[in-house]
C-alpha cells in the first residue's frame, strides 16, 4: 500500500520527517517498507519564460533563446525544439542542475554559441501526456524543411512560394504571424500571395517567415497526415518538443511542486488482519492515533435532483448477501470523458496509479481515498436493467480486462447484469500472467529490440514513443500466441492512432497497415495446431512448425508489399 504524505495531509498534520514518520508506524503496527522523495532526483530546475528568439546563425533549426528564470539577468540557452514562442513559460533546467535518471546538465556551447541550460520536455521530467495531456504537441508541415526522400522526384519545389497551388485546394502560405493564446491555440496571419487567411490552429511548431500548406476550403494549416507525407521528408513536424506550461506560476518558481514531484511516497506492508489500513483514511487514522493528531475527515457530498427515478432505470440486486450484504449505485448523465483536473492526476501517480481519464480516475481515486471498490458501468451495456450480485454458476466464464476468457469457479461473488457476469467482485484485472514474466524477464525487450527496425520500416512517420511501445507490444503477444492479449494492445494502438488521425471519416494509413499487419503475425510456436495434430494422433506433431512459420513470414511480406501499395495510390489519388 502507497501512501503520499500530501494527501494524508489532507487528514491529520504530521510534522514528523520522514525518518521519524517511518519508525513511529512501524512501531504502531502498520510496517513501513519505503519512503521515496518523488523529486529527489530533480534540482536546479525553475520556471523560465521565453523573453526573446533568435535563429541560430550555424543551424536551419536551432534558436538562440533569451530566457527569464528569476535571477538578476536573463540567461542564453540554444534550443532545436521548434515548439516555443516569445512569452511561453517552460521548464528551465539551469547549470549544475539534475534530473531523472541521473542526468546531469552544465552550460557549454552549441554551434559555438554558448548554452546556460537546457529547457525541458516531458519525458526529460518523468512525466508524459497522461500527467499534462495539454502539453501533446500537433505539428505542421514546414514547407521551407522539405526534404524529398527520392531528390530526382520531389513532390514539393524547391523554390515554393506563397500561394502556389500543392494539390487540390491546399497551396502554399507564408507565416506572418503566429500568436500563442492562453488556452494552448495558436492565432495565425498567412500570406496567401495576394490575399491573406487568419486561421487559429493548434500547431505549435510555427514561427514568422515559415512556409506552410494551407487547406483553403478548410481553412486549416496541415499536418504531415493531411498531406500524406513521411516524418522524413519533415525533419522538424515533429510531436515532441518543449513542455509549454500553463500553471499559475512565475519565473523563478521551483519546478517541482508544479508539476507534483514535491511529494513524498511511503511504501506500507499492511498485514491481513489490518485491511482498515488498505486506504488513505484509514492510514489517517493510524497516523492521527500514533502521532496523537487530530483527525479532519470531510463528508462526502452527493448532489442528485436530475428528473427520472433511479429504480426505474437501474435495479439492484444482492442474492449472496452472506458475502455482499450491501451494494449500492447511482447513475450519472450526460458524461463526458475527459482528462481529470490536475490536483486528481497528481494524487493517483502519487500512489503508483496512472492516470486515464475522468471517469476511470474517478473510481481509482474513491478507491484509493476509501478503500472502498468502485467501478463504472456504461449503462447501454447493462442488459435488461440489472445489476446482480451473486455467486458464479457452473460453466460461468467472464472476460477479463486483459482480453483472457476465464471459466469461473463455481461460487466466487460476481457482478452481473440479467444475461452474464460483467465483473469479478473485489478483483481488479491484471495483464495476462504470459506477458507480464515475459516483460518481466527482459525477453520482451529484448525482442522488441529485435522488431525496433522492422516497425520503424512499417509505421516511418510513427514518432509517439507511447504508440511505438504498444504496437510491438502487440506484435509481441501474437509471437508468444497470446492473442487475447494481443487484443488489448491492438485496441489500444488503435485508440492512440485514431487519436493522430484527422480524418475521422476514414481509418489513416498506419491504423490500415496496423490492423492487417497485427493479423497477419503468427506464433513462435503453433500451440494449438500441435495440440489437435498430437489429438489426432499424428505421429510428427512438431513437424508443422517450420511450414508454419514460412507460411506465416510469406503472409506477412505479403500483407506488407499491399498495404504499402494502397498507401501510395491513396497519395497519388490525394495529389
């Protein structure tokens, strides 16, 4: 069990350290493991602002940053992230300073410029989009960048200029003005050679004087995946960048309680006896008793009065009230998913919980905070109006959050609705028990080390690291004939490649590319085939396995070399 100490702060003031904290509950009874400084690793990084930009005089794609952090004189630091603008507040990274990971950071020279720092980016901090999902990065593409990957047939002239025709109704646009507003969008100026646009955009990676293409029937800047374009022939559309802040903080400012690494994160063995202790409030308690501190416990609010009556939508039952003598729901309408606010996603990755979205976090942080399981049901999927809980029947199976069919022991408390169980009772799912000794162990990297070139081959304009990792990861699942698992992975590149796709009448190239390639994979090893072969009574059961696998590697070529064509007669009927 986890613990942040911010949040038990929450409760009951304990001013005790961290040494002084530990001993105390251990001799309490409730045995601390760990206590980790979440921003031990991180030192001499403060808020900066961008006072002015420069264009490196040695470089198509460094800037000369003039930077306020607090100190007497602006500090210089050369940057090649194309992400920033005059007036952004970033994360400054000053001499001497350190960061995850043992990184150390000291002035020095770029291109024989001199460089006091570094501004950071997500990754550089530990954090992701998850933590700060403002921060995703949409880039243009700069037209002024293009680097044809065939240089006897660019698809671009090199000497481009404001409003010549690319294709279609997107010509190219010259950038006068690009200023960042409040809320992460950018309002443009661009000359069209002759006429002007002011579209607003999300594309941070735009600066005076750049060249950009322009879709005039859309009124909208493009990215490489409007125009078909490969991240090759786009050095600098890239997704990551600078993290842009929008905390209410000031230059100077020290970066780690901004981003909620000022925390501190005790580790608790809680023995079974004491499963009060298995939440936030019930470590208040210990707590407020050991150090004989008051304890604060808010009450819970519950604000209802939407028309309708609950029992006549939803009815709930409790025939095994010897194991669950009492379950309760409540339904809410109108829900949009969205991120969670900020001081919520600080809470759960405090407590090893990444956060997802609202709704999801919603539950884990009530969980957390109580110790009181929760989850959310979408009520279109309830069928017949139902929620029983009750024991498992012979036969009974339920599929688990890892993609797995598991048959249920006869008797175990589930969730169901009036058709099949939808819910273990008190289980939270875990990833299949193959994948995770295969992560484990190192195999899994290790193979994806292996996979690295191939789907950097298949996906050239894929830079999302995130998107990478579940891509190979799915793959991965296939090899070791994990195909439930698999399923998980899929369905999450997919969610993250529809998310980079603007095309939502359509599925983007990698999403096709994707979808066939991740069918056409196959195990290792053959496990099933073996299996009816040894059933049958063959007497070479293994023999199929060098067949299979030619067979396999002939689909995989194959379902390649035709997604790939399809790719370029999509661009060709684009262009």
């Amino acid at each position: 069990m986890l613990l942040s100490r911010k949040w038990l702060n929450e409760f009951v003031t304990v001013a005790a350290d961290d040494k002084e904290f530990d001993e105390a509950m251990t001799l309490s009874g409730s045995k601390v493991e760990t206590t980790a400084d979440l921003g031990a690793e991180i030192s001499n990084v403060v808020v900066g602002r961008i006072l002015s930009m420069e264009r490196h005089p040695d470089s198509d794609h460094m800037w000369i940053c003039q930077i306020d952090a607090g100190q007497a004189e602006p500090i210089q630091i050369v940057t090649g992230a194309w992400n920033i603008h005059p007036g952004d507040l970033v994360p400054v990274a000053l001499h001497k300073s350190t960061l995850p990971g043992g990184v150390k950071i000291e002035k020095g020279k770029l291109r024989g410029v001199a460089s006091n720092g570094m501004m950071c980016g997500l990754s550089e901090l530990g954090l992701d989009e998850r933590d700060f999902p403002y921060a995703a990065i949409t880039a243009a593409a700069i037209l002024g960048d293009y680097k044809p990957l065939d240089k006897d047939k660019p698809s671009l002239s090199a000497d481009i200029q404001a409003g010549d025709k690319i294709y279609g109704p997107v010509v190219c646009a010259k950038v006068l003005e690009c200023v960042p507003q409040p809320n992460g969008i950018f309002h443009t100026c661009l000359d069209l050679g002759g006429s002007t646009a002011c579209p607003d955009t999300v594309c941070a990676n735009l600066h005076e004087g750049d060249l950009v293409a322009y879709n005039t029937k859309t009124d909208a800047i493009c990215t490489l995946e409007d125009l078909h374009a490969q991240q090759a022939e786009f050095p600098h559309c890239i997704s990551d960048g600078i993290f842009i802040l929008r905390e209410d903080c000031k230059p100077g400012d020290d970066i780690k309680p901004i981003i909620g690494a000022d925390d501190h994160v005790v580790e608790f063995e809680i023995t079974p006896n004491r499963p009060d202790c298995l939440s936030v409030i019930g470590l208040a308690r210990e707590a407020a008793a050991t150090f004989d501190a008051e304890l604060h416990l808010h009450e819970p609010v519950v604000k209802g009065g939407a028309p309708g009556n609950l029992a006549e939508l939803l009815d709930v039952e409790t025939p095994a009230a010897d194991l669950c003598p009492r379950y309760t729901a409540r339904m809410v309408r109108n829900v949009k998913i969205a991120p969670s606010p900020k001081w919520m996603r600080e809470r759960l990755r405090s407590m090893g919980v990444r956060p997802i979205n609202n709704i999801v976090d919603i539950t884990n942080y009530v969980m957390l905070e109580y110790g009181q399981p929760m989850h959310a049901f979408d009520y279109r999927y309830v069928k017949g109006g139902k929620i029983i809980v009750r024991r498992s029947e012979p036969g009974e199976t339920l599929t688990t959050l890892d993609g797995n069919v598991r048959t249920l022991t006869p008797g175990m408390l589930v969730i169901a609705d009036e058709t099949k169980p939808i819910g273990l009772a008190g289980i939270m799912a875990m990833w299949s028990g193959l994948m995770e000794v295969a992560e484990r162990t190192g195999l899994i990297h290790s193979l994806a080390r292996l996979l690295m070139p191939f789907t950097r081959l298949l996906f050239p304009k894929q830079k999302d690291p995130e998107t990478l990792s579940c891509i190979i990861m799915s793959f991965m699942a296939n090899i070791f004939g994990a195909g439930n698992s698999s399923t998980v992975f899929a369905l999450r590149t997919m969610e993250r490649l529809d998310a980079q796709n603007h095309h939502a009448a359509s599925a983007s190239n990698d999403m096709c590319t994707f979808a066939v390639v991740n069918m056409a994979f196959a195990p290792l090893v053959p496990v099933v085939t073996i299996q009816i072969r040894e059933d049958l009574g063959s007497e070479a059961p293994y023999s199929i396995v060098l067949p299979a696998l030619i067979t396999a590697g002939i689909t995989v070529l194959i379902s390649i070399a035709i997604c790939k064509l399809m790719e370029r007669r999509s661009t060709e009927r684009e262009h």
